[in-house]
C-alpha cells in the first residue's frame, strides 16, 4: 500500500501529523532541544548525588530556626517538618473557616435562583476577581503588606478560598431543587430567609463536602505559598533549596509532604463521602439542630 | 357570605402571550371551601397555582388574593420539603412568616411557635417522627409533614399541587380528613389539584376541570 492510498484509507494521520510538527516548530522556538535535555540529566544526577539519601534528621532534631515560635519541649515536635507540616494546617484550617464564613453570604448572593440578576451578577464578578490570582501570587502580595510569616499566608489563603468556595457554593445552591424554593416563596418569605432556611438546608451536604475539599486542598497549597515567605512547611523547602542548598533535608521534607498529603486525602475523602448523596441513600446534613425545639424533642 | 379569599378575573394562564394555557380564566373561592382542579397531564393546572402563589405573573387579567403577606400556602407537586433536614424543622419553617425577625435571625423561634409546631405534627400523627429526616419518610408521611407545615403557617388559602398522587387508598383518604378539617376547623380556602376525577368529586366542594384552554365547573 503507498502512502497517498494510506493517507486516502486513514486521512487522520495527517492530522495528527501536523499536531506533531507544530509541537516540534512551538519546542524549536522555545529553544528546547535534545542538547538542553542532555544537560539536564547531567544535572538530575549532580542533585540526585546530593539528596540521596534523604536527611530525616528534619523530622527528628529541633529545628533552629522558625517563623513562629514553638514551645514544646519535644526536640520532634519542633523539628522543622512537623512545625512547618502544623503551621501550614493551622493557615488552612483558619484560611478554611474564614474563607468559608465570608463565602458563605456572598454564594447566596452569587446564586440566580436566590438573588435579583444585578446582584448575582455583581458578585459573580466579584468572586472571579478572587480567583484571577492563585494563591501564591496573593501571598506575594500580603508578604510584601503583612512581611513574611502565617499572617500573611492565612490572608492569601483567605482572600483565595472565598473565590473558589464561593464559586462551588453558589454552583451548590443553584442545584437545590425549586420546589422547597416556591413553596418559601409563596409563605411571602424575603430572599435572605428562603437562602437561610430553604436553600442552605438543602445544599448543606453539597457545602460540607466542599468545605471539606478545600481544607485538603488549602493544605497542599499551604506547602506551596511557604515558598515565597508566607509561613508552613514550603518556607523550610525554600531554605533547603535555596539558601542552605540542603537537597538531602529538602527530599526528606518532600517525603514527609507527600505522606501527609496522602493521608489528609483519605481522611478527606472518607469524611466526604459521609456526606454524599446517592439514589439509595441521602443521608442526613450534619448541621447543627438549629432549632432547641427539635434537638430537645 | 364571607369575601372571596381569590378572585380571578378575564386571566391569561401561561408564559408566552401568543400562546396561553389558560383563557377566560374565572374563579372565586371562599374561606373553608375546597375546590378541586381537574385535568389532564401537562395542561396548565399547576402553572395556575403557581401564579395565584405569586411566582409568575398572570399574562392578562386580574388574579388577586385579598389577604395578607404570609397568609398564601402553597404545597408543590413535590412537596417542597427539605429532604435532609428533619420532620420538626420542615414544619417549623411554616412559622417563619409569623415569627418576629429577632428570631428568625437568630433561629430561636418563641415558645407560642414551638407550642403551635409540637401541635400541628401530633394532629398529623408524626409525633414519633420529629426528629427523622424527611428523606426516611414515606410518601404519605412526606405529605403530612407538608401538611403541617401550613397547619403552623395558619395560612387563609392553600395551594395543594397533586398532593395525593401516588398513594393507596388508605394513605389517601387519610390526607384527604387531614385537608378537610384544615378547611372546615381552620376556615382555610384551598384549592387543590388532583389527577382523580372521581376522587375529586367525593371530597371537593365543587371540582373545576381544565378542557383545552378553558376552566370549567363540573356538574356534580
């Protein structure tokens, strides 16, 4: 068979052929070539020289060290893995609950099944305004405000999860179905009291669920925003690469970073999936009995 | 007589004006009567319960409801309860429209409210069931619960979508005592649409039948 009768039989191999060659023109004007990939395993073994094997002594030794002060008596408990792995829950445990308090009304607002056009509207763009920048560039911005430390990642953090939770939420409340919506409604109900006790209750193991997620995710990016001063473990990674070039602490800290993240998925995921809704099972929000009356029977 | 609690009057039912679902549509209902709507399947009865609770507007014509805000309950075809939520805060929330803003911002509603929800869920016989969540109900408790839920909201007129599709004999006739003695102890004007003709006609004080695009009485 020759190639024109291949081409005419299976005409998509030149497209996928011309994918391929506009890869290889994009990588050629981006200067990526086979002698910079050479040189970069060269490289991979000069470093994989210096981290292994990794220092565990992060774990075990007190760390010298830290942004904010640690006062156990414990040398582990100070070290630096589990003083930055801590400090970086603690900025996305607050930036969590925080983000979640303050993304909570604004969702509402944001939801077209709740609020007038002009509103949610108004704070759809809002929302989007937060979300433009990742969190590491807002923590850029509160290291420059706040200097560096937990106070400015937990303000990056903050400002980055009431974009990305508010979105997830109004996503959530907007799914809730109409009928609790129109029986509210036609009570004669303002649109603060048919969100607050129609649409909420609704959607509450929608939000929970979430919430949930955007502490694991706040978690992995704590690890991150470290890396430009803002507090947790990716400040202690920064210093190992960086500063001190400590590439064997610097593995050992990734290890320890990617066991914790492990972990906190599964826990995440488990908690969630107490809250997840089936065609069987629709299982009970877990908000707190806001009425005495009930809780007390 | 006492004064209509609805009138409609010359209305156009419907969301495209080219083409209503309802015309010429005419009716008067009075405190503690029930009327029973009539019809097949997808031909605008429950767009007209929709519009006499407020949330879309009439295309033409007058629908009014000379009674104040809050005193309009409307049971949806589903209900509208809130399904992962319990069987007292389902009926609670039908205080909402009595209770002082204080408490509805700080969700403790006052001890005449609770008093009145504890009373409404023993009439409907869910006493044992204040604390189970709606989703582990059956249909017939879910419609008792919705029942409740206007008992507490002392509601002039009600608004019932097909709340006794779907149940046995028994279940049905047990929600229809529950409906009547709303009207006739309660004095609530309800209008009710149901997809059993004969049904209808046993426990209506007049039944109404949606033909075409018309409303029409039938004769009993």
């Amino acid at each position: 068979m020759s190639i024109i009768q291949l081409l005419k039989k299976r005409p998509r191999i030149l497209i996928y052929a011309g994918i391929l060659l506009l890869a290889l023109l994009i990588a050629t004007r981006l200067g990526i070539n086979l002698h910079n990939l050479q040189r970069a395993w060269e490289n991979a073994g000069v470093l994989w020289a210096e981290m292994f094997p990794p220092d565990f002594s992060v774990i075990t030794e007190r760390a010298q060290w830290t942004q904010s002060e640690c006062t156990w008596s414990a040398d582990w408990a100070c070290s630096p893995a589990v003083h930055g792995l801590t400090e970086t829950a603690q900025i996305a445990f607050l930036a969590t609950v925080g983000g979640m308090l303050l993304s909570l009304p604004l969702s509402m607002m944001a939801a077209h099944n709740l609020s007038p056009l002009w509103l949610s509207t108004l704070t759809r763009q809002f929302l989007a305004g937060l979300r433009v920048l990742p969190s590491l560039v807002w923590a850029l911005i509160f290291v420059i405000l706040f200097g560096p430390g937990p106070l400015a990642g937990v303000m990056a953090m903050t400002l980055y999860t009431i974009g990305y939770l508010g979105k997830l939420q109004y996503e959530a409340l907007e799914g809730v179905s109409r009928h609790p919506l129109e029986a509210a409604r036609a009570m004669g109900l303002p649109r603060w009291q048919v969100a607050r006790y129609f649409a909420l209750p609704e959607a509450s193991n929608a939000l929970l669920s979430q919430m949930l997620f955007m502490f694991e995710y706040n978690i992995r990016h704590g690890s991150i925003i470290g890396l430009v001063g803002a507090g947790g473990i990716g400040w202690y990674l920064s210093n190992y690469l960086g500063t001190f070039a400590r590439y064997d602490r610097a593995f050992a800290m990734i290890i320890v970073i990617y066991i914790a993240v492990v972990i906190i998925d599964q826990i995440s995921l488990a908690l969630r999936h107490r809250f997840m809704d089936s065609e069987v099972h629709a299982p009970r929000a877990r908000w707190r009995e806001i009425i005495p009356f009930i809780a007390r029977r | 007589m006492p004064e209509p609690i609805l009138r409609i009057s010359a209305a156009e039912i419907g969301f495209e004006k080219q083409e209503p679902l309802l015309e010429e549509v005419e009716l008067e209902l009075r405190p503690g009567e029930i009327v029973g709507i009539i019809g097949r399947s997808g031909i605008g009865k429950t767009t007209l319960l929709r519009t006499i609770a407020g949330l879309i507007p009439a295309l033409s014509g007058t629908v009014e409801a000379p009674v104040a805000k809050g005193e309009i309950g409307y049971i949806p075809q589903r209900l509208g309860l809130i399904t992962h939520q319990s069987v007292g805060y389902n009926v609670i929330m039908g205080a909402l429209p009595r209770a002082p803003l204080w408490q509805t911002i700080i969700s403790m509603p006052g001890g005449e409210l609770r008093e009145s929800a504890r009373e409404a869920i023993q009439a409907v016989g869910l006493s044992d069931k204040v604390l189970d969540p709606i989703s582990q109900l059956s249909g017939g408790q879910q419609r008792r619960v919705a029942i409740a839920r206007s008992m507490v909201q002392q509601p002039r007129l009600l608004l019932a979508d097909e709340c006794l599709g779907e149940l046995d004999a028994e279940t049905a006739k047990e929600i229809i005592d529950l409906i009547q003695s709303l009207a006739a102890e309660r004095n609530i004007g309800i209008l009710i649409v149901d997809h059993n003709p004969v049904r209808a006609r046993t426990f209506c004080d007049r039944v109404l039948q949606v033909r075409g695009t018309r409303l029409e009485e039938v004769e009993r």
